[in-house]
C-alpha cells in the first residue's frame, strides 16, 4: 500500500490537467442543477395534494435521479484511464514496476473520483 500513494499522486495530478475532467465535470453540474429544478416544481405540486416532508419529497428524488447521473459520468471518466497509457506506450513501463496491480487500479480509480 506504500506504493499507492506515489501512483494516486501522479494520476491525479494527470486528471486535473485534463480536459476531459472539466468538461465531464461542467456536464455534472447541468444535469444535476436541471434534476433539482425539476423536482423542485415537482415537489411544489406534489406537497400541495400530499402535504409530505421536504426529505421525503425533495431530496428523495432528487437522490434517486442522482443516481442515474453518476452512472453516466463515472464510466466517462474511467474509460481514459489506460487507454491513456497504452497510447503513450507506458502501460508496460507501469506494469513492470514492483507495483501489485491492486495499486495501479486503485490509484486511478480513486483519482478520478
């Protein structure tokens, strides 16, 4: 685990000089601004015929929508991981280290989240 900490430092270091890390981030930020503005007129009308919490109306859905957001962008951001490295040609630099392969997918996994 001593190894994992270089490796999370260097990928991560690498994703936020990346592109693609903002504009995933930036398509984040719409779709969860536009699920909150929608259940948020929804919750408007719905407490009117109901009369239910604001954490059983709002903020349930508003989660349960969230979830669907996350499974689009999580993939986006986890694909790049090594096909970066296969493309630059160090995927076999990186695999011949004295690294456990738990660490290599760790420390990319964890950056990019």
């Amino acid at each position: 685990m001593s190894k994992f900490f270089p490796l999370l430092k260097k990928e991560f270091y690498i994703y936020i000089n990346s592109f693609i890390l903002y504009a995933v981030f930036t398509i984040f930020l719409l779709l969860s601004g536009y699920f909150f503005f929608t259940d948020v007129i929804r919750f408007d009308t719905f407490l009117i015929d109901t009369g239910i919490s604001l954490t059983e109306g709002l903020f349930r859905q508003f989660f349960l929508d969230m979830v669907h957001v996350i499974c689009l962008t999580i993939p986006l951001l986890t694909m790049k991981l090594f096909s970066e490295e296969k493309k630059t040609g160090t995927i076999e630099l990186l695999l011949t280290y004295p690294v456990r392969d738990i660490d290599i997918i760790m420390a990319k996994y964890v950056s990019c989240l």
